[in-house]
C-alpha cells in the first residue's frame, strides 16, 4: 500500500498550531466583515485546511464553504460544515458569487511563481460579488529571517515523532520546511513544503492585472496600515478601481 505522507503532516501542521489562538483569529476575521458593512455575508475560505478557523467561524457563518486542494486535509475537518469543496485557488469551479472571501495562515505564499498569484487574483475576479471583499495574509521577507531558526523542532503527537527543517534562502526568497515523520509501526515519511516570500510590493502590482485593487493592507491582526518592514501583512481587496 501506497503511503501518502500528506495524510499525517496535515495533522502535524494541526498539533504545531495547537498554540495559535484561533478565536482571536476568527474575532480578527469578523472584524474585517463589520469594518466593510457586509451584513449576512456569503463566504467562501480558501486553503482552508483542516478547518481550524472554520471550527469558530461556522457556528456565526454555518453556510459558508471551505475549499481545499487537499482532500486528506479537508477529510479531519470536525465542524459540522457539510459546504466543503476541493479546489485549486488557482482553478475555481464555483459559479455563483460571494461578498467575503478569504485565506488564512499565509497560504498564498505556497503559490511558487508570481503567475499563479495573478492567476489566483483572475480566480477570485470571477466569484467576487460587486460589493464583496477578498482578504488574505502574507509571510514577508523579515517573518522569514525571525522564526528559519525558530521552526527547526521535533515532537510526537498521536503516536508520531516529527522532525521538522526549516530553512530561508535569501536570495531566490523561497522559505523551506522539511518533515521527517516516523509512524508507530516504524515507517518513515517525509514531505517538503516551500513558500514564495514575496516582496511587500508585488501584491499591488499582481492586484492591479485585474479589476481588483488593494482597499486597505494592515499589520496582521490590526488594522494599522503596513509597510514593507513588517512581518505579515493583511490584504483587503474590492472590485473596481481605487478612487
């Protein structure tokens, strides 16, 4: 039988995260709907993993869908949320339209080339109500320098021990986390994932290849405005041009 190694870094990434407050997360997320006056908003999460955001956001949005382009990761979602799609954000299969899309956990770094960042962005276009909001978070270039060392770890969960390696080359800007996972009957799997950390920049560049643009851009978690020199970055997107 054919070992996918997927199947357990998804709930590796879910015990790493175990420290993250996913309810100041989600009272982030509501915060960014009241500011935009989205009053009973449609919703639609990409890269929504294993619904760890959802889990909160559900109970207020039971109508809202999650989409994936992992299978194994959408199959440990424990909401009771029966809207679950998986998708590419790159390739979007929906056909009507929502006011209130977004992405967490800088997802959007693990699109590797700047075309599939626009290709997302074209996606998004397509879905995006007139009056709606697309917003997403980003890993900047100093988030990377912090936390390379940082995320080098080791640790057992559900009868796994992980290793994982995590690395920054400057110079191509791709950030590389490596698992080594060592399952209960012995079995070793390992799976590499890499992000883009793109320059601050480029977002707004990417944006305006659309009929999108950038309404605000905070420091994740605020609502000050950000800059090239933070760690993360939150973007907010509309249709239509800034006036």
């Amino acid at each position: 039988m054919q070992v996918k190694p997927y199947n357990y870094v998804s709930v590796i990434y879910s015990h790493l995260m175990r420290d993250i407050s996913f309810k100041e997360w989600t009272k982030y997320i509501c915060e960014l709907i009241d500011s935009n006056n989205l009053d009973n908003p449609k919703i639609l999460e990409l890269a929504s993993g294993t619904g760890l955001v959802s889990e909160y956001l559900h109970p207020i949005f039971p109508e809202m869908v999650l989409s994936d382009i992992s299978l194994s990761m959408l199959k440990q979602i424990e909401c009771q949320n029966k809207n679950v799609v998986c998708c590419d954000m790159r390739d979007l299969p929906f056909k009507e339209k929502y006011n209130f899309i977004f992405s967490t956990f800088d997802s959007v770094n693990y699109l590797l080339r700047k075309k599939d960042i626009i290709k997302m962005f074209k996606e998004v276009e397509q879905i995006l109500s007139d009056d709606g909001i697309f917003t997403f978070d980003v890993s900047l270039y100093k988030n990377s320098l912090r936390h390379s060392k940082v995320l080098n770890r080791k640790g057992t969960t559900k009868g796994m021990k992980y290793f994982q390696y995590s690395s920054f080359n400057k110079k191509n800007r791709i950030h590389t986390n490596k698992f080594k996972i060592i399952l209960e009957n012995g079995i070793i799997v390992t799976e590499i994932h890499k992000q883009k950390i793109y320059p601050f920049e480029f977002f707004f560049d990417a944006v305006s290849k659309t009929s999108l643009y950038v309404s605000n851009c905070y420091r994740a978690f605020t609502f000050k405005d950000a800059n090239p020199d933070v760690d993360r970055a939150q973007f907010v997107i509309k249709k239509g041009k800034k006036c």
